[in-house]
C-alpha cells in the first residue's frame, strides 16, 4: 500500500537547521511529482515546495524560497527538505504528499518542526 513516513522533525533555535526526510513506498516514486507543505498552529496548511520526478523543476512558497531547500533521491524512494535560517514562523507540522496517476492524493502524518528561543 501507499505509505509517506516524514522524520527529522524537532526543535531549534532561530536561524539554526534542520533536515526533513519523507520515505516512500507502494507507488513508482521516481514517476510522481513529490511535494511538501505544513500546516502552523491555527493555520491552514499551506503549500513549501514540489520536485519534479527528475529533480530538475523544484517551485517553492515565497515565504521559503532561497532558505529552503527540496531534493529528493529515487534511489531510496525518499524527498528531503533542507531547512536553513529558521525562523519562529517556520514552525508547523510539516507534510509530505504524493498524486498519484489516479488523481488520489497522499499524505504523511506529518513532523513537527518547532523554531523557538
């Protein structure tokens, strides 16, 4: 069956790092489009960035772009995501998800990434 797993997620100080992992299977990873969103306390989940299958077109939110950093290794099935100069802002849970050929979406449950002094 389909399965997203994020990890990586945690807690950090203002302008510090981290790394998201996203771990697939059940699916032709290297054909599907991969993405990232999260979703703030209160907030509606919002969309972070998208990797083509190939990696060569990787759009991004304003709100990360030139911070954030998407990737992904169809060798191991896994997308990551980069996460430099974090900011209080930043914290959210944040999703993984997949479309697949037949319009269904998929998503992770999601790693909670929290920016606080």
């Amino acid at each position: 069956q389909v399965q997203l797993v994020e990890s990586g997620g945690g807690t950090v100080q203002p302008g510090g790092s981290l790394r998201l992992s996203c771990a697939a299977s059940g699916f032709a990873f290297r054909n599907n489009l991969m993405s990232w969103f999260r979703q703030a306390p209160e907030k509606k989940r919002e969309f972070v960035a998208s990797i083509s299958p190939s990696g060569s077109n990787t759009p991004y939110a304003g709100s990360v772009e030139g911070r954030f950093t998407i990737s992904r290794d169809n060798t191991k099935n896994t997308v990551y995501l980069q996460m430099n100069s974090l900011a209080p802002e930043d914290t959210a849970v944040y999703y993984c998800k997949t479309i697949l050929d037949d319009g269904v979406a998929y998503w992770g449950k999601g790693t909670l990434v929290t920016v606080s002094s």
